[in-house]
C-alpha cells in the first residue's frame, strides 16, 4: 500500500486533501463540512475561539457532516512581557476616527485559556487534532494520545519536524515558506524557517520516519502530483479554499485574492506581531517593520477592532489578507468541487 493511502486510512478520509485550519474566521462550518463530505479533510481554526465556541463550532460541523474533521490551536506562546502600547495606538486612533469607532484600548492576550481550549477539544469528539507556532506541553500531548487522537504538528524547517518526531506526533506538517497566514517557525529564528516546499518536503520526509504533509504553494493536481512524486504522504491547501463560497473571506478579500500576482504577497508582523504572508494593503504598508510593532499577540489585539470592522465594511485597507503566493490559481468554486477536481487532476496527472 502506497503512503498516500496509508495516510488516508490513518485520517480515515479519502483522499490525504486536507483543507488548512485558517483561524480568524475563514474557516466557516459550511466550508469544514464540504471538504469532509467530498473525501478530504475538513479543519476547524480554532485558536482564537473561546471553549464554548469550540464545542458550539464543532457541533454545527457535526450538523452538516458525518465524516471526520480536525481541530487546530496554536501551541501556548510565550508571555509578551512589558511593552507601552502609546505610540501604535496612537497610529490606530486615526484610523478608528475615521472608521467610527472608539479609540483603541491597551490590548491584553486574545488567547483563551489553552488547557481549557483542549478541554473543549474532547469535549466534541474529534480524533484529528493539529497544532501549529511550537508543541504542546507533554501533558497535553499524552492526554490526547490516550484518547486515541491522531496528532498533526507544523514544522517550517528539518530541525523542527524532528522536535516534533520526539515529542510523539503523529504527522508531520511541512509548510514551506510560499504558505499563507502565520509562519508555524518555533524553534529557530523566523528566517530559518523561510525553507521552499519544493525542497522542505523531501528533506524532511528522509529525516523523519512519520507521514509527511505537504503545505505551501499547493493549488491544484499538478501541485499535489508534485508534492506526492517528492517524498509527501498527503497536502494541505489553505488559500485554494480561501475563495470558494462556503469561505467565510469577505467579498473584498476574495477580490483581492482574484487580482493577486504571483509577487504580490509579502511576509509583515503589522496585522498580529508574528510573520505572516499576506497581500499588502493600507495598514501593511504604513506600518511597514516600524518598531511601534507589538509582539505577538498584542499587535494582534490591538488590530482586532479595525481589522474586524473594516471585514464589516468590506474595506481592504484594513483587513487581514492572509494569502499564500499562489492565489492567482484560485478557482472560486464550491469546496466540494474543489476538491472532487483536485482528485481528479491529480489522477489524472499520476494514473
């Protein structure tokens, strides 16, 4: 058995297509279920969410789908520390003048309690969780192993996919350096994590004796054929699912996901404080690598309220545009279609 199905089964899925877990908001019940319906894996971003709204998130999914999904959370983060938050929201008061809102607030972490988030994890049933951004605390790792859950960790280069091998992982998620959203880097400086998938990939599959998935600049068959012919057991795709209708993007994100270029994105700490590959926009440029910059998650916070209203207004200036550098592949179909062409092409390219 090739391992591609062997992946496969050990996801009990389908087909080793899994959508990425896309915190924020993107990931909508409707989007997670339709992957899981047409033979991929739906995942749930849920590293912002509050236990509740994990279970409530997960039970609708549960609503629409019989088939297994994951969860993701960000692995704890280290505390911030002291920062004087004054001069960047002195740069946000003009903008929240001039959207409306109140001036910005001294931003605390958005992240609720982790060991409470796991709880809701079990809580909903699931037996795929994936974590990204480190690895949880061995406690944590050992408890959902006893529950019989597959366990998926993010490395960005070799060192960290075999940190995660030590540490009990099921799975190993390879992003290379042309994905989306926040880098996953943990161990190592940010730039030494800035490894293309073309070359992580089978790197990390001769380092490690784990499956190997995929993530980063993957859009369609011939993407996957590519991925599976360098050593990968399965793919992850985040930006392909970005524009279908189930997203939860807004219609300008999805707009500017349409009129990317393949060098339209770039990597800023301006929206969260933590390296991200996203498409420019007002704020991005303004803030630029200013020093006035928050460390993560405090940039985070302290964005929030204008990020959420501009998505509300349907203003890109302000909004998170999170894409990886092959968007101008972006179909714009329903999920389910996606990922039934996906599966297509990809046989038709390796038979």
């Amino acid at each position: 058995m090739d391992t591609w199905r062997q992946l496969a089964n050990q996801l009990g899925i389908e087909h080793p297509i899994i959508q990425a877990p896309m915190a924020g908001g993107s990931t909508t019940p409707e989007l997670v279920a339709a992957v899981s319906n047409a033979g991929g894996l739906g995942s749930v971003g849920a590293a912002y969410l509050k236990p509740e709204d994990i279970v409530r998130f997960g039970q609708r999914v549960r609503e629409l789908t019989d088939r297994p999904y994951s969860i993701n959370l960000f692995a704890p983060q280290p505390p911030p520390g002291e920062v004087d938050p004054s001069r960047m929201l002195a740069v946000l008061a003009r903008h929240h003048q001039e959207l409306g809102l109140a001036p910005p607030r001294p931003p605390t972490s958005p992240f609720p309690p982790f060991e409470e988030q796991v709880d809701a994890v079990v809580e909903t049933g699931i037996r795929l969780f994936s974590f990204t951004m480190g690895i949880p605390p061995p406690a944590v790792l050992e408890r959902l192993k006893a529950r019989k859950m597959v366990l998926m960790g993010t490395a960005t280069n070799v060192r960290e996919a075999k940190l995660l091998e030590a540490a009990g992982v099921d799975i190993i998620i390879a992003q290379g350096s042309e994905a989306g959203g926040h880098r996953g880097t943990f161990a190592e400086p940010f730039d030494a994590g800035m490894v293309g998938t073309m070359a992580l990939v089978p790197q990390v599959a001769d380092a490690v004796r784990l499956p190997v998935v995929a993530s980063g600049g993957i859009m369609d068959g011939r993407g996957i054929a590519a991925a599976r012919m360098l050593g990968a057991s399965g793919v992850q795709l985040g930006t392909a699912f970005l524009s279908c209708p189930e997203s939860g993007a807004s219609p300008a994100y999805k707009a500017a996901l349409r009129a990317a270029r393949d060098e339209s994105t770039l990597i800023t700490r301006a929206l969260s404080g933590r390296p991200a590959r996203g498409l420019p926009n007002a704020l991005t440029e303004e803030l630029g690598n200013s020093e006035d910059i928050l460390p993560f998650p405090l940039q985070h916070a302290a964005t929030s309220p204008l990020r959420s209203a501009a998505a509300g207004r349907n203003d890109p200036r302000f909004m998170t545009l999170w894409s990886g550098q092959a968007a101008p592949l972006s179909l714009g179909i329903p999920a389910a279609e996606l990922v039934r062409k996906l599966i297509a092409d990809t046989t038709r390219l390796l038979g």
